[in-house]
C-alpha cells in the first residue's frame, strides 16, 4: 500500500476481499470484494498481468464500495488468478483470488463395441500433475541414464530439475548433464528429460522433477546410484595382483577404540571433476554391511563408520579419492583395545529361514556373571519371540518366528560392557531390509532401498498402513525403491515394503528446521496529517529476510489493552490511516511488526497517538428478501464503522431500544441486532398478508430500504435427506420419522411398495411436520424397504431386523485347569441365551462325543467332561459360540511329580531396583510351599511378597537392591525349584543426547557440549578426534549432578572437530565446526555519515568493529591514508579511530573506514570559526597604575592575520602622544610608556569594523600607589629530609614587590627555589629539603620585613629487602644486594664483614641504583667465606657466604 500525503486524501482500503471460487465447466463464477478510499478508487480486474475487458461471458458488476466480476459459462482455460487492482490520487491497493474450473463428471458409459480412453489424470485441473515421474536406476559407471517426467496442468507448468537439493548449474560438476524439452502427445502440459552422459560415481544421488504453474507445485523424484564395474581378473593364474592403491608416502594417523564401541572416520575431499571416493581396508575394498555404514554428511564429508569394534577391524583404513586430474590418499591405522575380563566362546554369525528361529550361544568365564541381550542399542527382555537360556556358563537366545526386520547385529554384554557382536542374517524374499528408524530433515529427500531375492516382484510400500503413491516408488531387477522428494512432518510415520507374507519396516521421522523470523522494521514514525488521517511511515528491517513477508499494522484505543489488526501490507515505506478504519471515535496508537513464514518479529510501536473519528458508509446495503409463508425474514446490512441506526417498516420507526417487539398489539413480530459493523432486522413467522411491506434504515449519512415478498412453500422432506440404513434385533422397538417442511401435511407410508396398514405390531403417527413409522416390538419377518410419500417426494428407509448375537457370560479370560492321571475334567461355558449353538474344538479339530468326552447342555450352560482324562488328552480347547470364543488350556500331569515349571535351574540377572519376579507352576491349586534365599526361610515385607494364584506360586521382589542376589528355592515334600538371582548396578547410560549432535559456531563464540547420564556419580572421558582432551584455559570440563559439559569459552577454527563423551558403558557424538565471523562495523549504525568541524581545530573519526580483532583500512577520497604527525590512526579494543589534531581546510573530504565484509563513509566539511578573543577569558579587573608607570595592554586572538580597532573612552586610539600598539602573531598589546591621569579610563580592543563584533575592555586608573605593607607573618617550619618546605606572607597592595631572602642571602629562583604569586599571597618553596638547607628565612616589603626559622630532620634509613643467605662454588662470581626504603645519598651504606669495613680489594665492587645497593665479588675463594652485612644509621642486615671447593679430577 502506497503512501499519500494528507491532502491528496486516504488511500484504497479492501475491506473485504475475494474469496477462491471452485465451479463446474460452464457453471457461473463470481468475485466479489469491498474496496474504500478518498477520492473512491478506479477498479481494474486483471489475469496473467493483463486487464480484463467486459465481454458476452466476462462482466464487472459494481455498487458503490462493492465491486464484483462475474464470468458466465466458465471453461478450463478461465482457471487461474484474477486481481483486483484499485487506484486513486493517493495511492493505490490490490487483492487476489483463484478461479479453479472442474469438469463436470462423466454420465455412466453405455456399452460399446470399442471403450474411449478416459481423459489424463489432471487434465482439466489448475495445478500440475505427474503422468508420469521419474524411475530410479541402478546403473555401472560410463553408462548413459536419462530420467524423464510428463507433466499435466493448465496452465503449461514450468519443468527444472534438482539433484540432492541443488539446481543442476549449482553442481560442482554437471558438464556432461543434458535438458531434453518436450510435450505431451495430444495432452495439455508439458515434459522434460534429463540425460547423463557417461555417468560417474559422484553421479549418484536424488534427483527430483519440480513443475510449478500460477495453481500450485508438484515434484517427483527417483534415485541414481552407480556402481564400479567388476575387475576382469588377470589372464594369467600366478601373475601377482596389483594393489588397490599406491603405498602411502607419510606413516598414517592412529586412533584407539574400545572393543565394542563405534569408530567414525571422516574425509573431506574436493576436486575438479568431482572425485570418487572409495574406502579401502588393509589394501581390500570396503563394501557396505551392518557393520560398515559409508555415507557423506550435510558437510559434504565422505564417512565411514564401524559399529560394535571387534579384535578383527584392527588394521589400516584408506579413502582413496581419484578424477581425471590425478589421485590423493588418507589413511587411519585402527586400534581396538581389547578387555582383560573376555568371553570364553564369543558369538558366532548365524542364519536363518524366515518364520522359523535362530540360535545365538555364547560362554562366559563364570556361571554366575550376569548377561544381558541386545539387538544393536535396543536390549531384548525375556519372552515368547526373544527366549533367553543359561545353562552354567552358556547364555543362549532362540529367536522365534524369524521375520525380515529380525537380521541386524545382536549382543551379549556382561558387566564392564564388555561385548561379543554377532550378524543374525534371515534367509527370505527380502534381502535388504530397511533401516530401523530414519531421521530426515523437513524439506530434504528421504529414500528407502529394498532388495529382494527374485527379480522382477511387485512389492507393496506402505505408510502406517495405507498405500503410498506409485509416483513415489520404483523397482528394477532386484532394487525396489521409495523416493520422497521435500517431506514434510505430514510424511513421517512407520513405512513397510511387503512382499507376499514377508515384510520389511522402519519409522521415518521428520526432524523440523528451526528458522528465525525476521527483523522488525526500522525507523518507524507517525506524521499527523489533515481531514482526519494519519500516516505512519517505516523502512525495511535489516537484514532482509530470506522468504517472502509483510508488514501487519494493528491499533490501540487509548486507555484500552487490546491491540486489533487494521492492515496486512506487502511492501515497505508508508500508509495513510484515516478515520474509517476505526470502529469509534477516539485516540489511537499504533504498532507495526514483520510476519514471514518463519514467524513474526518483534512489535514496533510508534510514538505518540493519533485522534481519528469515523464517518459511517454503506459496505453492503439491504437486499428484497423473498421466504415462504411462516419462515422468518432476515434483512441486513453492513456499515463502515460502528453508529446508531434506525429500522422503519412501512414508514413506522420501529422501537431500537428494545432487543424484540410488534408493530402492533397481535401483529407481526421483529427482533433487532446489531453486532460489530453489521445491523439485521428479523421478522418472526411472516404471514402471506405481511408480502409487500417496505423495510427501511436509516442513520447519519445512510439511508436504505428494501422489499418483504411472501410465497406459498411447496412440501419437501427435510429429513431425511437420503436413504436411511438401519439395522435392529428381534423384540426391538422401531421408530422411522420423516420430517416435511408444512405442518400436518398428509404424507403415506409403504413397505416394499405395498401401502402398509395400522395395527398392534405396526402404529402411524402424526406431530406438526413429523410423520412416524413405529413397530412396538420387530421381528425378523418386519425387515425391508419402506417408504415415506408425499406429492412427489419421498423418504426411504431400510430396515433389518436379526436375531441378538450370542455372548458369552463366562468364562471372560483363558482358563488353565491343571489335574493328574484319571481325574474328572470339566470345562463349563454359560451364553446369555438358552438354546444358542454351541460348538468345542481342541487344538483346531471339532471335538465329537465319545467315550472319553462328553458333551452336555444344561440351559444356558455348557460343559466339556473329560471322565477319567489322560496325558494325551491336554491341549487348547475352544467353546465357540456366534462370534465369540471361550479359551481353555488343560494341563494332564502325572502326580509323582508336583513342580510343573521349571523343570531346571532358572538363572535370573537383572539390575538395581528391576521389578524380580520368581514363578513356580505346581500340579495342584491346593499345594503349598515354602520358599528360602540361600538356605534360610524367606519372610514377606514390603520388600519381598508372596503370591498365589490358583496352581501358580510366584516370589516377587518389586524394587530388587544388591543384597537380594543369592540362590532362592521353592519347596514342597521333596521337590525344589532353583532360582539364581544375580544383582548388578544399572549400567551407565547417556539420556541426552541420543543422537549425534552437529554445532556451528563462530570465532569466540562460546561453545558448550553437554551430556546427561543416568547417574550423578558416573565419571566420563571427553575425546577429541580419537584422543583424550585436557582440561586448560581455552577447555573447560564441567561437572552438575548427571550433566558433564565441555566448555570451549572462546572457540578458535582449530577447535574444530568430533568430540566424543565416553561414559564407559555409552558414548555421546559431536561434530563441532567454528568459523571466522564477518567483519562488521556495529557502530556507527549508518553506513554514511555527514560531519562540520571548524578549522583550524581536532576532528576524530571513530568506528566500532566487531570482532575486536578486525582490521581496517582508512581512504581520504579514494587513496589509502597512512599514519603520520599530522594524521594518527588508532586502535584500542574494538575501536578504530582516524584523529587529525590540527585539522585545517584543505583536510575536508571524503573519508572511509573498511572492513573486510563493510564500509562506513563519513563526509567530513571544515569552516574558519569567526575570530574569538582566546586571552583573557573575561574582561579583566580595573588595572590601577601610579603616574609615571608604564602600562601594557594585552589580549590574544584566535587567528594571528585578525585585524583588531583600539579606542579610549569611544575615540579611536592613535599612535604617538605616549601610546604604541604592537601585534605578535596572535597577541595585541597597547602600551603607555608613562601614564599620566589623562590615559585613564576605558580602552576597548574590537576584532574588525563590523557592529557586533567580537571586543574586550580594559579599564585603567591612575592614581598614587598605597603605602607597602606585610599584612601577615611568616610561620617557622619542621620538615624531614627529602620534602619540601613552604613559606607563605601576604602583603598590600597585592602587587606590592616582595624580596626574599634566606641566611641573609637574596633568594634567586632556581630547580630547588620557586616563587610565586597569587594576589596578595606571596610564596616561597623549597624542593627536597636536606639537612644543609637549616636556616632563617626572610620576607622584605617596601620598609616591613618578616622573618620565620626553617629546621630539617634527618629521614631514617631502613633496608626493605634484607640480604639472603648465599652458597656458591669456588671461582664463581657473587652478588649481595639489598634494598632501601627511600634513595640514599652517596655512603649512607657501608659494607662490613664480620662486623669489620670491607678491605680494599680488586675482586670487590659496590654499586647504587636508586634504593637498590649491591656488593659484587667475582671469583669467590674459600677465604672469601662468612658474615655479611650491610648498614645504615639506623638498621642492619646480615647474611651467610659460604664457598664449596671444586673437586679434583683425576685424568
């Protein structure tokens, strides 16, 4: 929306917009919408960027605000967008809607010789439509592969091709890649092939179709992968083969693992063509399996990654990578590190047919070590699929019922996570299964690969149980393959491949890309304009965000908290709000934010409110209103702001302040509303008298009627609207009610087309509109089609009536009945109904009555009775009765056994606080047992309880600890059940994060990588690229309760890397990637700056970078400055600054600050600052001269070429007559050799001849000099050696002369003499004081005199670093040293040894420097040995030299 100004009125406003139509082919389509502006805007509908004229089919209905198009006889080629466009002097607005047409469908086809093809899928539809998509290949490298797709859609969609996310002119290498346009025969759309010539490895990956039109997009996608051709072996049997690749040149990098855990190596390579990468291990290519996964990452890395290390991976890993150009080799020597405590047998690889089992055994070195199963990182619990054995030192798994998704890697772990790894591979139709699970990002491709054993099968792909689109899939030879381009969270979800019985399924998972939304605009501001406006205007947020966005204005009330939305705009700068767009009179603020798909910004509110009033127009104004006799007449009306109005009918004002009246006692009855913006008027029940009546409304600046006709209503059913299907038993009650639209309407009901008749089992009524059916109570024989009739409508309803299904009361669950040899067995099963057929089968055959079973009925009851049974006649018996089923499981156990399960020792291994249960299964419910933990009777507790349940006896532990291991026993007479319970801690797990975690970072940013464990107290390893990290500065380790971080506090590039959180039993992944940040120029935000200086004068020119460590380059129009005197370049922190200390006019220019990303220009100008008086600031006091005394003027300017006027008492001054003026550079000076009373008064110094310039007064009186005098007395002083004494007088008048002396002596002013004056004070100082400088001081004015005694104190001299104690060799050189408290003078040390002066001696040396005194001797001899020491007038210190004498060496 367009901005104007306030003049030129409010610019055009959709108040309501047009909404998408969907018509059939030749059906009538209509756009409406409601546009307001001042002046009333020209409308303009416009398709494909092209206007729309008016036509025989294509007309432009208009009524004051609302504007419409209506399109007669719609055909396909009307689809598309059409835009309503308004404009006026102020500003222009536009809204859109889409027109979809479908053809009408097809009438049922007669039969005929030959049958029409049917029309292409989407051949009269808007949006594109595969025909036909892309079919995924698998080819041999060099071959040629061309992907082809057909696209439907009008209009013709646009075709481009992707592969792995790229356009094709984005591939490093797509030279050889080839666009094949085309058409589709005889159809509407279009097709494009993509043709590979001489396909290489780097070739393979997802390629995917895309076709847009003006209606929506589609795309396809289909896989490519290309494999290495197979070697010829060599023609001759004993030549030696060659190698795969070249010896390496440099030793290769090694990495350790533990057995068990996962080994990842990563090569980065690039070239030009793109290389092909092949993995090699000790000089064999490498070939992906379960164990072997190879992959390239999101940074376009090549991986390999071996899971679950075991003693045989260790050796040298290769990733050779080879073009055209020439070949480059990386390598990784692989070391597995093996545990002390091993598996006596580990697990050995196994197979197995599909539905049938797999046998895993392993043998550990005791038979009490626990043990526990996993496939991959999923642990396996006990059960009827996954059986668990341990005879002594054998753990054994029997996997049952073997299905496809059962081969993978299993586990048998024992504590220390010490593993033997196993491949389970299951014989079947599917040979490659799927992945597990699958984590694909929102917006990528996902793609699933199956092979199976047969070539050529048609497989099923399926999602969550429903088929999946062919478009999606392909097969070829043995491959089948799922591609799904773009997913989306819709597409996540379990997606199985069947094959006949077999299938193969995993859980894709759709991670979503966490984006950030945008910025908000910038600069916003509010302009109250004029008629009742105001215009808000804002610049576009910086950056710019990446997807499409718009601004969303909203607006408060004052005094109100509700903030409502007034416009959705699309493009940046300004829009004028007027009073309309409010509901009510009052002051408003407003507030405006960015909105993409991405999210919203942040508010912006402006400043300040605006007072708008609204005037009330008509949006949509009342319509005739036509209804049946008896309905009610609804007539509205929308306005453009909330106002009072005022309903008339017939020319009576009808009563507004009551919600529901009558026009009069008995007449007709109306209600009035008014909600928001729109006003209705109903009125109740009409009558056909009330046809005619003229509504009206009326408000300020609104007027508007319309007409009330009534008509008689023709009889329709108005329920039920279709046939009715109903179903009911025996004995039910049935009511069928058909609803017509007039009262007590005569209407016949019929049963299958006869005209049914009243009586006690079949009742007619009658209520107002409703007509019943009711049958008390049906029967089977009242079931068929009835009918509802009335004047040529009818109302249908089928009716079955069933028998009640049979249930069965008891028993509800499976039934286990255990008994011995020739017991009576009875099974008993009861129905709620008597007389229901009953049928028992065991073990799928239908049981016949014999001597040895018999059947009996008892009313509702039904029993099976085994007389005298037998071991041969368990099994699973069923009483099937209707639908339902009563299961029952017979146990036939000889009684001199009475423990039924487990016939062996059990050996349970579970961890701390697992749910234990102990299960024994006796022969007869009655029998009790006594149960024991390692020979002692157990007793139940909160801790341990004891359950029975019919034949079943269990011991169950509900939070089992360490101290429960032991050996339980279940006993009864002399039987026994063994129990070997073994308790371990649970072993450390990682719970965040799960996955492999991937972090960007820039440089000095803070990088945190965090783990959580299952315990507080767990330790870790961090590991970077396969070795150990250390903690220091730049690498923090970190400890909370279970979270372990590892702290990068200022990450570099070379921290980059894969970092591994080791706990021992799990590990955690990272890949951490740190880059160099932009250069940027945070401050000044402008990038372009205009600054005035005055000169001559300092100008600085400052930015802030960030980082703090970018460089920068400063330009003066164009060219490179450089530092000098004249110009300093600065840099502290993350400031850079340009200073010119003395800048003068020919300094101006343009000056910029560059970074390596940014540049900020600052347009510098310098002007001669008008001439100021610098000396003195302010006028000075009166100067009072005696006559004779010579008197100078003074005063400095701030330019020396300034000229200056001097004037006394308002004459101008001349030269001569006793007066000189003088000018020194920037200094004037007036000077009178001899005043005399006619020199004084006012003189006045005036820079140039302009009034109102700059001027500096000087006033001047003569007059005899006071007498001298000293006014005060000087003070003697006591002071320390070294500071300073300071003497103070004062005298009248204050510039009376003042001599000093000291000793009698006229002081001469020198480094250690200063005096000074400040008015009537007089000083004299003396600078470090020495004891020499005792003495009287003396002051002398005029005739006075004044004199003051000075004392100076001798400082102490102490020794702040005291002599320490010295060993050294004979021949060495030995220094003493100590230290002062202050500087000393020359001998105010001595040196003594052994209390004694040192002796003169060539070998010995003092120095001082400073407080510091030192004793130098130089080649010590053992004489040289004993007490030191070192003194002043007040202290001492002493110190020990001892000598050592060199040893003899013997030659």
């Amino acid at each position: 929306m367009k901005a104007g100004s306030g003049d030129q009125g409010s610019p055009p406003c959709f108040l309501r917009f047009p909404r998408p139509v969907r018509v059939l082919s030749g059906a009538e389509a209509e756009l409406k919408c409601v546009v307001l502006g001042e002046p009333p805007p020209t409308v303009v509908w416009e398709k494909g960027g092209q206007p729309l004229a008016a036509s025989e089919r294509l007309s432009f209905p208009a009524d004051g605000a609302e504007h419409g198009l209506l399109l007669s006889g719609a055909l396909p080629t009307d689809a598309g967008v059409y835009v309503c466009r308004a404009r006026n002097a102020a500003g222009e607005a536009y809204a859109a809607a889409a027109v979809t047409v479908l053809e009408p469908p097809a009438p049922e086809p007669e039969p005929q010789p030959a049958e029409r093809p049917l029309p292409p899928p989407g051949a009269g539809e808007g949006a594109p439509v595969f025909l036909t998509g892309p079919r995924s290949q698998w080819v041999l490298r060099g071959a040629e592969v061309v992907l082809e797709c057909q696209v439907g859609g009008l209009p013709e969609p646009t075709l481009y091709w992707e592969k792995d996310g790229m356009a094709l002119d984005e591939v490093w290498d797509s030279s050889h890649f080839a666009l094949e346009p085309g058409r589709t025969e005889g159809r509407p759309g279009a097709s494009l092939a993509l043709r590979i010539l001489a396909v290489r490895l780097p070739d393979s990956g997802v390629y995917v179709c895309h076709a847009r039109n003006a209606h929506g997009h589609a795309r396809a996608g289909a896989l490519l992968q290309v494999h290495q051709p197979p070697e010829s072996p060599p023609e001759d049997p004993d030549e030696v083969p060659k190698p795969v690749v070249e010896p390496l040149k440099c030793a290769p990098k090694t990495f350790w693992v533990n057995e068990g855990k996962h080994a990842k190596f990563r090569c980065y390579v690039m070239g030009k063509p793109e290389p092909e990468i092949e993995w090699h291990w000790e000089g064999r290519p490498l070939l992906p399996d379960r164990r072997r996964l190879m992959y390239r990452d999101r940074g376009g890395g090549f991986v390999l990654k071996v899971l679950y290390c075991q003693a045989k991976d260790r050796g040298l890993y290769v990733c050779a990578a080879r073009n055209s150009a020439g070949q480059t080799l990386s390598a990784v020597q692989l070391h597995v590190k093996e545990p002390r405590f091993r598996f006596t047998r580990p697990l050995q690889d196994v197979e197995g047919r599909e539905h049938g089992i797999a046998v895993l055994e392993c043998k550990v070195p005791n038979s009490r070590i626990p043990t526990a199963w996993f496939r991959e990182d999923q642990r396996l619990l006990p059960c009827r699929k996954y059986e668990q054995i341990e005879e002594g030192a054998v753990r054994r798994l029997i996997i049952h019922r073997l299905k496809a998704d059962d081969e993978g890697v299993y586990l048998c772990e024992m504590r220390g996570r010490v593993r033997t790894v196993a491949n389970v591979t299951v014989k079947g139709p599917i040979l490659k299964r799927l992945p597990r699970k699958l984590d694909v990002f929102e917006g990528e491709n996902a793609v699933l690969l199956v092979e199976t054993g047969e070539a050529g099968v048609e497989g099923c792909w399926t999602r969550d149980g429903e088929d999946l689109p062919a478009i999606c899939q392909s097969s070829s030879g043995h491959m089948h393959a799922l591609v799904l381009p773009g997913v989306t969270r819709e597409d996540a979800g379990e997606v199985t491949f069947s094959l006949g019985n077999s299938h193969t399924t995993t859980l894709l998972r759709v991670k979503c890309v966490k984006h950030n939304p945008p910025g908000p605009p910038l600069l916003v501001e509010m302009f109250k304009g004029h008629k009742n406006t105001v215009l808000l205007t804002w610049k576009p947020p910086e950056p710019a965000p990446e997807t499409p966005f718009i601004y969303r204005l909203e607006r408060q009330e004052v005094g109100s908290e509700d903030w409502i939305q007034c416009f959705s705009i699309v493009k940046a700068g300004a829009v004028e709000v007027p009073g309309d767009c409010v509901p009510s009179e009052g002051d408003y603020r407003f507030r405006i934010c960015t909105v993409s798909e991405h999210g919203r910004s942040p508010h912006v509110v402006f400043h300040g409110s605006a007072h708008l009033v609204p005037t009330a127009r008509l949006v949509a104004g009342l319509e005739d209103v036509q209804v049946y006799d008896g309905e009610d007449a609804v007539f509205s009306l929308h306005l453009s702001t909330i106002i009072q109005g005022t309903w008339f009918l017939n020319g009576e004002e009808l009563k507004s302040h009551v919600p529901e009246g009558e026009v009069e006692p008995g007449a007709l009855r109306y209600r009035v509303e008014k909600k928001g913006l729109q006003h209705r008027l109903i009125l109740q029940a009409v009558k056909h008298q009330d046809s005619g009546a003229l509504v009206g409304f009326s408000c300020p600046g609104v007027q508007d009627s319309a007409a009330l006709t009534i008509q008689e209503s023709p009889v329709h059913i108005l329920s039920p609207q279709d046939k009715v299907s109903l179903t009911f038993t025996t004995s039910e009650r049935v009511v069928l009610t058909c609803e017509l639209s007039r009262v007590d309407f005569p209407a016949s009901w019929y049963k299958d087309g006869q005209r049914v008749e009243e009586s006690e089992s079949l009742v007619v009524k009658l209520d107002g509109r409703k007509h019943r059916l009711i049958l008390p109570e049906a029967q089977i024989q009242d079931s068929g089609e009835f009918e509802c009739r009335t004047e040529g409508v009818s109302a249908f309803f089928s009716v079955t009536v069933r028998d009640p299904p049979v249930h069965i009361l008891d028993p509800r669950e499976h039934v286990f009945v255990h008994a011995i040899t020739s017991e009576c067995v009875m099974l008993t099963c009861e129905v709620d109904r008597e007389g229901a057929p009953v049928h028992w089968y065991k073990d799928g055959q239908e049981v016949e009555e014999s001597d040895f079973v018999v059947l009996e009925n008892e009313g509702a009851h039904h029993r099976l009775v085994l007389p005298a049974a037998q071991p041969p006649d368990g099994g699973e018996f069923q009483c099937v009765a209707g639908d339902e089923r009563a299961y029952f499981t017979v146990t036939i156990t000889d009684v001199s056994s009475w423990i039924v399960y487990p016939s062996g020792k059990v050996y349970v291994a579970a961890v701390r606080l697992e749910r234990v249960v102990l299960t024994c299964e006796l022969c007869r419910p009655w029998a009790e047992v006594r149960w024991t933990k390692d020979g002692e009777e157990v007793v139940e507790s909160p801790a341990l309880l004891l359950q029975k349940e019919d034949t079943v006896r269990r011991l169950v532990l509900p939070a089992v600890q360490l101290e429960d291991s032991g050996e339980y026993l279940c006993e009864i007479d002399d039987e026994s059940a063994s129990f070997t319970v073994t308790v371990t801690e649970p072993p450390v797990r990682i719970i965040y994060p799960r996955d492999e975690v991937t972090l960007v970072a820039v440089s000095l940013e803070c990088v945190v990588l965090m783990c959580e464990l299952s315990r507080e107290d767990a330790p870790v390893r961090w590991y970077k690229d396969g070795l150990e990290v250390e903690e220091s500065e730049a690498l923090v380790l970190e400890s909370d309760g279970p979270r372990r971080r590892l702290v990068l506090p200022a990450a570099q590039p070379e921290d980059g890397g894969e970092f591994v959180c080791d706990a021992g039993d799990d590990s955690a992944f990272f890949t951490v990637t740190v880059t160099a940040p932009p250069e940027r120029i945070v401050h000044p935000a402008a990038r372009a700056l205009d600054l005035q200086f005055g000169a001559p004068g300092r100008v600085e020119l400052r930015c802030e970078v960030a980082p703090a460590g970018s460089q920068v380059r400063w330009y003066k129009d164009g060219l490179e400055v450089e530092a000098s005197d004249v110009l300093q370049l600065g840099a502290e922190g993350p400031i850079r600054t340009l200073t010119l200390p003395h800048a003068e006019p020919e300094d101006a220019g343009e000056y910029v600050c560059e970074t390596h990303d940014e540049a900020v220009t600052f347009n510098v100008s310098l002007a001669e600052p008008p001439v100021q008086f610098l000396a003195p600031e302010a006028a000075p006091s009166p100067l009072c001269v005696a006559p004779g005394d010579p008197v100078v003027l003074s005063c400095e300017l701030s330019r020396a070429g300034a000229l200056v006027f001097w004037s006394h008492n308002g004459r101008p001054v001349q030269e001569g007559e006793g007066l000189e003026l003088h000018a020194e550079g920037p200094r004037r000076i007036l000077c009178i050799r001899a005043a005399d009373p006619a020199h004084a008064g006012l003189y006045t110094c005036q820079s140039g001849a302009a009034p109102g310039a700059p001027s500096l007064s000087f006033t001047v009186q003569v007059a005899e000099p006071p007498p001298v005098k000293l006014v005060s007395e000087l003070t003697p002083l006591t002071v320390h050696e070294g500071d300073d004494a300071t003497f103070r007088c004062e005298v009248s008048p204050p510039d009376a002369d003042v001599t000093w002396l000291r000793n009698g002596a006229v002081v001469t002013p020198g480094p250690q003499l200063e005096m000074a004056q400040n008015g009537s004070s007089r000083t004299l100082t003396l600078r470090g004081c020495q004891l020499e400088d005792a003495g009287t001081v003396t002051a002398r004015a005029g005739g006075t005199a004044t004199s003051a005694r000075l004392h100076v104190r001798e400082t102490e001299l102490l020794f702040l670093r005291r002599l320490q104690d010295v060993r050294a060799e004979e021949g060495q050189d030995v220094c003493l040293q100590v230290e002062t408290g202050r500087v000393g003078a020359a001998g105010a040390v001595r040196w003594v040894r052994g209390g004694v002066p040192l002796p003169p001696d060539s070998r010995l040396a003092t120095t001082q420097d400073g407080h510091v005194h030192r004793l130098l001797i130089h080649g010590v001899v053992p004489a040289d040995q004993g007490t030191y020491g070192c003194e002043s007038h007040h202290d001492r210190t002493l110190a020990r030299l001892s000598v050592r004498r060199e040893c003899p060496v013997l030659s």
